[in-house]
C-alpha cells in the first residue's frame, strides 16, 4: 500500500465520521487537531496534509452543524404544528386585538 493510499483510506474513515452529522457537529477544532497530531505522529498523512484535513473537518462539522439545526427546527416546527399549539407572535397578535377592542369599547 502506497502512502497516497493510506491518505485516502484516512481520508474516507474521516470522511464517513465527519457524515455521522452529531459528531461532526459536536466536533472541535481541538479535538480535530488531536485525531490529525496523532495521524502525522503515526505517519499516515504530512504536517501540511494534516493541516488541510483539520480545516476540512471543521468545514464539514459547520455544514453538519447547520443541517442538524434545520432538521430540529422542522421537526420542531411540525410537531408545534399537529399539537396545534398557539405561536408567541399569534397570542400577542390576539393581545393586541383584544386590547384594541376593549379601547374601542370603552370609548
């Protein structure tokens, strides 16, 4: 096995945990520069390579990240949605209205 070999069978483990999502997204840029210390100092990638795969990985891990916050805000957006809960924005609307009623009323 070729050393370029090794960077990519490296590189495709790396790439399969960063896709995991949660721990990409959970993933820091400390602990990234362990994982890559410990490659270079094992001699599986260079110094520079090893560079490159850390800002790769937090790369990765902020895409994750974001995709993660969109799922939960959809999930939680439908869930809101079927137990057909009022939103903030729809009770101080109705606040507002009842308010404006009880002015006119009064008047």
């Amino acid at each position: 096995m070729t050393e370029h070999q090794k960077i990519e069978s490296w590189g495709e483990l790396f790439e399969k945990t960063i896709e995991l999502g949660l721990g990409a997204a959970l993933l820091t840029k400390e602990s990234a520069r362990k994982i890559v210390d410990e490659l270079v100092k094992k001699g599986h990638v260079s110094h520079e390579e090893g560079r490159k795969l850390v800002s790769e990985m937090m790369e990765k891990g902020k895409g994750q990240k974001q995709k993660m916050e969109d799922f939960v805000v959809d999930i939680v957006e439908k869930a809101l949605v079927k137990a057909d809960v009022a939103r903030r924005s729809q009770i101080e609307d109705l606040e507002r209205r009842v308010v404006e009623m009880e002015r006119r009323l009064n008047e």
